[in-house]
C-alpha cells in the first residue's frame, strides 16, 4: 500500500509563532522551526509536503485574498495529495474553514484546519498534538478505501467539528471550538472515533471546481437595546454594500419600532440582501415565534435559521461572488451548500 501523501500549508497562527525578544508579544515564524519541534512527526509512516506563507501571518489579518490563495495551493495539488493540513491562527480560523467550504465546491478529500493555543515550542504546547492527529485524520480512509473525511474541517484538541459550523468559543482553553448547533465529526480519544453518518459525502465523480472570487461588500451589524436610527442608517446606507448579516436577540427577533422596520426595509427595497442570524451561541431563528421575530420576515429579512455568524459572512461573499443578483443570493442562503444549515 502506498504511504499517504499530505500536504501541510502553513498560514501563520500561534502554533507557529515565537516571542519577541523586544516585546515579548509572539510573532509569526517559519515552518522549519515548526517542524524542528515535532520530531515525532517522523515515526508517522506518511510523504509529507509543504507549503508556507511569506511571510507567515497572525491570522487576525487574513482576509479574501489569502483564502484564495489556500484554495489555489489545494486545487493546485489536490490529484497529486491524499489530503491536507492548513495550520492556521486560531482568531479566524472559523472564518477560514466556512470559506473554504464554499469556494472548494465537490470537495472529496480531508482539508483539516488545525493551530495551537500555545506555540509548538513551548513545553505545554497543545500544537504538536493537533498536528499530528489533524495528520492522521487527514490521512483516514473508509472500509472502501475512500477519504474518510470529505469536507472542510477544524480539528482542535478533543473534537473533529465541521468547518463552517465551528466558532472559536475560547481565548484560554486547549478545547477552544464548537459547533454549537451540529455534532462533532469526530472524537479524539485513544482512538479517532468518526461518527460517519455525520459527515459529508461529495459525489465522487465531479471533479472540484473552484470559486476565486469573494465579494467583501459585505457587512456585519449587530443590534442592541438603544441603537439610534442614526447608526442603523449609517450602516445600511454604507457605500456598495450588498449583504447584511443582521445579529438580532433570541429566535431571530429585533425592535419593532416604526423607524427600525422602515429602515431595513428600505434597504432590502434598495436590493441588499439581509440575513438574520442570532446572537445566541445555541439554537437558531425562527421568526415565527414571536411578534418581534415576524416583523423581520415581513420587512423581507431571510432567515440564517441556525448558521453561524462565521458561515453566514462567507456565504454571502461567495454567493455575491459568483455575480448573482439580490433573488438569486436569497434563494441560495435558503439551501444547505455544504452542510453549514440546518434546513
Ligand atoms: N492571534 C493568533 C492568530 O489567530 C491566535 C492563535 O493562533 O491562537 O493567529
């Protein structure tokens, strides 16, 4: 049997990162130093490749570019590759993951996202373990001999989540993602225990097709008890915009002020599509519930129903990206694309 062939793309992020010896804040370093420090990574029977950013950055400034260029890295390689691991920043990390579900469109190999709350030279680091397990997941096949993950995923410590269904929950914690509304794909334990009727399965026979554009005319607002009309209209009038993801209170619900409802109404009679998504971190909208929430459908507000803030944004830069109108996004964001809604 051949040996699995993986290849790692290194973006930056702390798993990666060193102190400053001026600062003492931590700064992106190179992945020979990464690597230096998980020697261990030798007694895995794999063909190991990788490819680094230049330089590597914090991924507090990642943005649409860069995921274009990851995306570029795997369909650039994805014939020659069993799988791959992108190590990333932990900070937008969930960003990254929804993104690249959407643009890597008839994924059918493993693309695990993994990082580090601690740099991996540091004695307590949490990165080395992640690297290797994101490895060995990375590189798991089926009883048929197929990629046992096919999908955008995020591996962190104990749990295999879905990538466009994962937040960062905590700045301090090894266990730092969930999926707050879609069960883990897998469990980290003694063994990898996947739970394979939650994980996506792509038609084999479509070869993958990429998506380089994302549109960034895209804006997140969130409400709050006192917003003025003022700030709500500053934001909806904000020059190009086309896409809204709208945070609201509980199931989906918002003011029902006179001037709230006229205002985002008028914007969605202007053509910006708006999504309503919930700022809880459980469960999703359903407007249906209360008055509160109705008069958001009713002012023509989609509902995100239980997508993440994180998937929502990137959807809409994909959707908005591919160049189609104002209907045709709603009508996108009532479908699952890759599994990030529960419909
Ligand atoms: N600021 C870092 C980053 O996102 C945090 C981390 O990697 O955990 O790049």
């Amino acid at each position: 049997m051949a040996r699995p062939k993986i290849l790692i793309i290194y973006t930056g992020g702390t798993i990666g990162m060193i102190e400053d010896p001026n600062t003492h804040s931590l700064k992106p370093f190179d992945f020979t130093h990464l690597i230096d420090n998980v020697p261990k990574i030798r007694k895995l029977d794999y063909e190991i490749d990788n490819i680094q950013f230049h330089p590597p950055i914090d991924s507090s400034n990642m943005d649409t570019e860069r995921w274009i260029e990851i995306a570029a890295n795997i369909a650039d390689n994805y014939a020659e590759y069993d799988g791959f691991v992108v190590l990333h920043g932990t900070d937008t990390m969930a960003y990254t993951a929804s993104a690249l579900s959407f643009m890597l469109e008839n994924l059918h190999k493993p693309v695990i996202i993994t990082g580090s709350q601690l740099p991996i030279g540091e004695v307590r680091t949490d990165g080395e373990e992640n690297l290797i397990t994101a490895l060995q997941i990375a590189a798991a096949t089926d009883s048929h001999g197929d990629p046992m993950v096919q999908e955008v995923a995020i591996l962190f410590e104990d749990y295999l989540w879905r990538g466009n269904r994962s937040t960062k929950m905590s700045a301090d914690y090894f266990n730092a993602f969930k999926s707050n509304n879609y069960p883990y794909l897998a469990k980290i334990g003694l063994d990898i225990q996947f739970y394979k009727d939650r994980l996506l399965r792509n038609n084999a026979h479509r070869p993958l097709k990429v998506q380089y554009n994302m549109d960034r005319n895209i804006m997140l607002f969130s409400i709050f008890p006192g917003m003025t009309e003022s700030t709500l209209r500053h934001a909806l009038n904000t020059p190009d915009i086309k896409g809204i993801v709208l945070r609201t209170y509980g199931a989906g619900n918002a003011p029902t002020y006179d001037w709230f409802i006229k205002a985002i109404h008028e914007a969605v009679e202007r053509g910006i599509v708006i999504i309503n998504v919930t700022q809880c971190v459980n469960g999703g909208v359903n407007t249906e519930r209360y008055v509160t929430g109705c008069a958001m459908s009713e002012a023509g507000v989609i509902s995100g129903g239980d997508i993440t803030i994180e998937a929502a944004t990137t959807k809409l830069m994909y959707l908005f990206g591919m160049g189609l109108d104002s209907e045709q996004v709603k009508n996108y964001l009532n479908c699952s694309l890759s599994g990030e809604v529960t419909i």
